[in-house]
C-alpha cells in the first residue's frame, strides 16, 4: 500500500467534499485526516464520512492553525472572501494548499496571500478545474506542439443558463457583491479568464477594457402586478423563473445551494420543501425583486504583450450552459464547444481544393467521468497529490503564480467595467 498524502479540509461545503471524494476511491492516494468548520453538522458528517475522530474536529482555520501541524495538506472550500485569512495562518504553519478559486477578492489580497507563500515555500494549487478538463487539456496539447502557429486570437465564451444565473447570482450566493465580496466575472469567470492566459502563456497580459450591466434581472422588468414572493404572486405558472417552476418541480436542480438549510432533515419532504420556499429562503424571492447587483452580462477585450487580442463574453440567462473557445493562430485554428466533446483543429492548406485540413478531435474516449467541469474536478485532485508526492505534475498543474495572470486580469476588467469601459493597464509582474 502507497503512502497516502494526508490533507485537512478547512470549510466543509459541497466543493471541498466533492475532491476530499478522492480518498473514498483512491485510500492508496489521499487520506482526509480532519476538519475544520464553524458547522457542526459538517464537522460529523465529515468525521463519518472520511473515519476519523472528534478530537481532528475543529471550529475555523484559526483553531487548526493553533495546533501542530498533522497533515500534508489543506483542502481550503471556505467561501471566496474567506479564502485568505483562513489560508494566511495555515501557510505559516507549512501545509501545503489546494485552494479554492478564486484564491482572492481583490488585488491587495492577492498580493498578501502571493507574498506569504513566496516567503514560506509552500505548494499551492487553485482549482481551475476546466484545465484538467479533457477538452481544454488536449487543447492546450495541440498549442504547445505548435500546430496552428503562434496565436493571433482567443476568443472564449460562457452562457450561463437561465436557471444557474437565477439560482446563484440573482437569488444565492453569488448575487450581492457587497455581500458575497465578489463580481460575477470573478465568481463565475475567473476560470474561463485563467483558461485564455493558459492558452496564451507564451505572452502576458498588458490591458483590459470591459462592459457590462444588470439588463435583465431588475424591477422595471417584473410582470405587471408581480408578487415580492413566487407562492403570494399570480404568474406563479407562467413565470419561467418561479420558484415553483424551478424549484419544486424539480427539486434536484442546484440542490446543494437551495436546500442547504434542510441539510441536517434526512431526506427532506416536497412538503418541507414547498414550506421553506413559502417561508423566507433567498430562493422564494420574485427574480425580478431581489437585491442582486452584480451584472447579468460582461465583455472583456484583453491586449497581450506581444500583439495578440483576446475577447470573453459571459452571457447569464441562456436556454442551456455553454463553454466555447476559438483560437486563431498563423498557421489554422482550433474551435470547439466543452459540451460537445469534441474540437478541430483546421490547418491553413494552399495546395487543397478545400483551402484547408481540417481534424476532428473525439475525446469521448478520454471523457468516461464527466462532473460539473467535464471531467475536470478529480482529475484535478489527483495531480495535487502528484504535485504532493514531487511527482511529475501535469501541464495543467498551477503554482499560485500560474494563477496571477487570470484573477489580475478579473480585477482589471470590473474596474474597467465601472469606469464605463475606461482600458487598464495589467502588471503581473508586481506579485
Ligand atoms: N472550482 C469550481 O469550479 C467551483 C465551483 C463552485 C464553487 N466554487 C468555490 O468553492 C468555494 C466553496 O463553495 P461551496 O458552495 O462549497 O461553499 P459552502 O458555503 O457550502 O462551504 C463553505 C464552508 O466554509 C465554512 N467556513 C466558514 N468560515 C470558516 C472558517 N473560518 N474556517 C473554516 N471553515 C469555515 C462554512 O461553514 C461552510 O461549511 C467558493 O469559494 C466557491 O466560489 C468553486
């Protein structure tokens, strides 16, 4: 039997879980060893979960950080704006880190977080999950073989359904910046922002310009008469963002957000279920009522330093959820959509009557465990604990520098966005 790394999770919610998962399948690579969470509900369910006792429990970061380093490694799932003061005393302390995107909030907390780790030498991975996607991988493959020459463009896109922009950033976590302490281009994007900087690290980013509104989930779009609450409001059953519709009819979608306060009833009612919305749960609220700030669309125009152009579009609202990404190199292209399973590369070809060659790429043989982010979350615990081991990492693999290009560029673009466009300067350099 191989040594297993050993890791602590800091903030037990369902994304923590779902990569402390590694140690239920794969005992011989990771072992979970405590907990700490100020929730008491997912201190035991962790302990009965991964086996081990009360006295590896803890209350918050702070507390573990008291007590003599016992492990490897912290798998740190707090919230976004918790990121660093919980991670900042566990550094010290010399665990190494896989950290939750993003890493910080803003650039003065990036610089704090990026100073530590540079004094204390730790490993510390963010969880960009999309780069161990198989579709971005391979991507990412086929760019460093030098296939389509050296990049001109990058064009990437996110479509965030109508009932993912409902649930998570007009009613939930997401939706109030002074709340949740971050954007929606940061919560949402930042992986589709680090995807591009990837793609792009032959260069680095040197501007950003960006726009952006909350067009449609706001007052003066409600249906005339419309009810604070879905359950007091007369387009209960017609409105396509009612609670009802979205919720109780299918109670399974985004489950771990709208029925997180029932998590301690074991297998909750429809009845429960419908009392809670009637009640007062964020998620009961009229879509057009509610007190999300954060916008529903963004743009963003990225200059690179040696010429190159990028452009992100996030679009809340869409029929489905969708991830695209076209590159235009010197020498052909690659186009693809995450969804799909599939990408081309097509090659510039004078010589063909078709004026190009064009290669379908399959990955469904590549893609036997698809999660949330294709494939992409286990595939990345496992290469933490490579990285752990002083194994080989992967290309995707990131050190907290890795990380700097995207968020920054995040930071720069809402800042852009609130200026009315006005462009701003990147300098990764500085951290
Ligand atoms: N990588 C991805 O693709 C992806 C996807 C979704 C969410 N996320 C990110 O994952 C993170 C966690 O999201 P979630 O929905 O699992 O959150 P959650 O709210 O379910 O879990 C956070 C946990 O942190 C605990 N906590 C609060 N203060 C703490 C402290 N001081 N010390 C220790 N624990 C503390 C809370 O009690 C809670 O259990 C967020 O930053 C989110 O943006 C990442």
């Amino acid at each position: 039997m191989e040594n297993p790394v050993t890791a602590v999770i800091v903030g037990g919610g369902h994304r923590a879980f779902t990569y402390a998962d590694l140690s239920l399948e794969c005992p011989e690579k990771l072992k979970i060893v405590g907990i700490a969470d100020p929730n008491p509900i997912r201190r035991k369910k962790a302990a009965e979960r991964y086996g081990f006792d009360e006295e590896h429990c803890y209350e918050n970061a702070l507390e573990l950080a008291a007590v003599p380093k016992f492990a490897d490694a912290i798998i740190n799932g707090t919230m976004d704006h918790q990121h660093v003061y919980t991670s900042i005393p566990l550094l010290e302390k010399g665990y190494d880190m896989l950290l939750e995107k993003p890493f910080a909030v803003n650039e003065e907390e990036m610089a704090r977080l990026t100073d530590v780790v540079k004094k204390h030498g730790n490993k510390v991975m963010i969880c960009h999950v999309l780069r161990y996607a198989p579709f971005y991988y391979e991507i990412k493959k086929r760019i460093l073989s030098g296939e389509i020459g050296k990049i001109i463009n990058i064009q990437t896109l996110e479509h965030v359904s109508y009932h993912h922009v409902s649930t998570s950033y007009v009613r939930g976590k997401w939706s109030n910046s002074e709340k949740s302490h971050t954007s929606m281009l940061l919560a949402k994007c930042c992986h589709d922002l680090d995807i591009m900087m990837w793609m792009m690290s032959e260069t680095e980013p040197c501007a950003v310009s960006s726009f952006g509104s909350t067009m449609q989930f706001n007052a003066a779009n409600a249906p005339e008469g419309a009810a604070d609450r879905c359950y007091d409001c007369k387009h209960i059953d017609s409105c396509e963002y009612s609670a009802k519709k979205l919720y109780i009819e299918h109670p399974q979608r985004w489950e771990f957000y709208v029925w997180d306060s029932l998590e301690d009833v074991e297998n909750p009612s429809i009845d429960e279920k419908i009392k809670l919305i009637k009640g007062d749960s964020p998620y009961g609220r009229c879509i057009y009522k509610c007190d999300n700030n954060v916008v529903d669309h963004q743009s963003v125009l990225v200059g690179f330093k040696d010429g190159a152009t990028g452009t992100h579009n996030m679009v809340g609202g869409s029929t489905f959820p969708s991830r695209r990404i076209h590159i235009v190199g010197t020498k052909g292209e690659i186009f693809g959509n995450l969804e799909d399973n599939f990408f081309t590369v097509s090659r510039i070809n004078a010589s063909s009557p078709e004026e190009r060659d064009v290669e379908t790429v399959d990955l469904s043989a590549l893609s036997t465990q698809l999660d949330a982010h294709g494939g992409g979350d286990i595939r990345m615990v496992k290469d933490f604990v490579d990285f752990q081991r002083g194994e080989t990492p992967s290309i995707a693999c990131t050190a907290i520098s890795d990380s700097v290009a995207g968020h920054l560029s995040v930071f720069l673009a809402d800042r852009s966005r609130e200026q009315g466009g006005a462009p701003q300067r990147v300098d990764i350099n500085k951290y």
